[in-house]
C-alpha cells in the first residue's frame, strides 16, 4: 500500500528513543520529511529528511519556540508522544508527580496544538500516543490510569472541533512493546513484588493473546498508517496496537 506519505511535513515529539524514534523511521522510510522533536538530540537516522529540534513539553516558552522556527509552512501531521508518567500506586505518588504528569500528558500537547493550528491544512493529520491503561487499568500506574483517558476524551473532542477543517484527530495506544520505557516498568515491577525480570516478561507475555511483546517497528507502521492520507476518512478513533491484550469491547 502506499501511504501516499511523500513529501509531507511531520513532527514526531519525543522522536529521540522508544516509539517515536521507531515512528520518525518509518514515516522517513515512506518518504515523509520530519522533524524529531525532542529535549534529548537523536541520533542520526541516515535519512537526510529528518532532523532534530530542540522542544522541551514542559516549558512554555520552548513550545512558541518551536513553532516559530518550524522550517515549514505547514504541517501536515504531529505524533504526540510524551514521556510515560511516574509509576506507583495511589499513596506512593505526590502532589508534584500528579502535577508533572499532568503537564506532560495533557497540558503541553494542548499548548502545542494551539501554536501550531494554523499550519494545519486540510487533510492533516494529528495523532496522541497513549497507552492501553485509557481502557484498562495497570496495576502500579495511577497516573496513566487517570489522566490517559483525559487525552483520549481530548483527542475525540478535538476531533470534532477540527473535522470542519478535514483535520483528523486520533489516539494509538501501546500494549506492551519493547521499549525501553516497558523494560523499566518491568524491573519496577521486580523490584516490588520480588519476582525475577525473566519471570516478570513470562507472566506479562502469557496475558497477550499473541504471546510475545510488540516490536517498535510494528507500533510504527501502525501509527504511520493513521498520519497518512491512505486513513483520511479515520478520526476520533482509537487503535490499540497491543497484540489483542485489551479486552474491554
């Protein structure tokens, strides 16, 4: 299938590691051009299409930054991808992590959808990475629990304040992929109940229907898909790319 991705503009936020690093690649692959937009510098991904802007989500002022000195004059998709929030249950998490959580997951994309509206066209594309937890709780992940489905709630919002524009708004939600944000929840997981990190991934495998982790290229070409033309008449849905993990209707 082409994905009809040739030449189209697209910021992948959080493009440095993990699942944005493996949606820049994608997206470059399928010729797009983009910009990884990170704190962190990315390495170099060979392809002369992407490159590396500075973006810190939770500093305002980087955000009008960014979108001042956006090399283009439109965008035709943005991938929103912030760092997962703290892990704990209810007690173990402060006022201070509930209200960096909330900086990140929700307040700092809005900002950042603000600053960029008007390069949107018709036919752009926005898409909100987030996680299994909107449907399902996570045990040990209480602030992916709450504030999850908030960007879901925001994504099907804005969905239908922008479809006047033909501006598609959609939500992708992991499973468990293999990333390192996953590997470290899985030695947080040994560390509390004392369980071997080998016997950690068995028993979080045996719950997947297809029994293995994802790989980040497969998240990719997922998210890839709905950035593309090739989704144009997708929005205000949501995609589990989780290997049939998720088993809420």
């Amino acid at each position: 299938m082409d994905l009809q991705l040739t030449n189209k503009n697209i910021v992948v936020v959080g493009g440095s590691r993990g699942l944005g690093r493996a949606v820049a690649e994608v997206l470059a692959t399928e010729g797009a051009n983009v910009i990884i937009a990170s704190r962190h510098q990315s390495e170099n991904i060979g392809n002369p299409a992407v490159e590396w802007r500075f973006l810190d989500m939770q500093d305002m002022t980087s955000l009008e930054e960014f979108g001042e000195h956006l090399p283009w004059g439109t965008v035709d998709g943005i991938f929103l991808n912030t760092g997962g929030p703290k892990p704990g249950q209810f007690f173990d998490v402060s006022d201070e992590d509930w209200q960096a959580a909330f900086l990140s997951l929700v307040r700092s994309p809005v900002f950042l959808i603000r600053v960029l509206s008007q390069k949107f066209t018709p036919g752009s594309s926005i898409l909100f990475n987030t996680s299994s937890s909107l449907k399902v709780p996570i045990d040990g992940l209480i602030l992916s629990n709450v504030l999850r489905p908030a960007v879901a709630a925001l994504a099907k919002s804005l969905s239908l304040e922008m479809a006047d524009r033909q501006i598609r708004v959609n939500v992708i939600a992991p499973g468990r992929i293999d990333t390192e944000r996953v590997r470290e929840l899985d030695a947080y997981r040994a560390s509390v109940t004392g369980m071997d990190i080998g016997a950690i991934y068995q028993n979080a495998a045996s719950r997947i229907p297809l029994g293995r982790y994802g790989q980040p290229r497969e998240f990719a070409q997922a998210a890839a898909f709905l950035l593309s033309p090739a989704s144009q008449y997708i929005t205000g849905s949501t995609l589990f790319v989780d290997g049939g993990q998720t088993r809420a209707l």
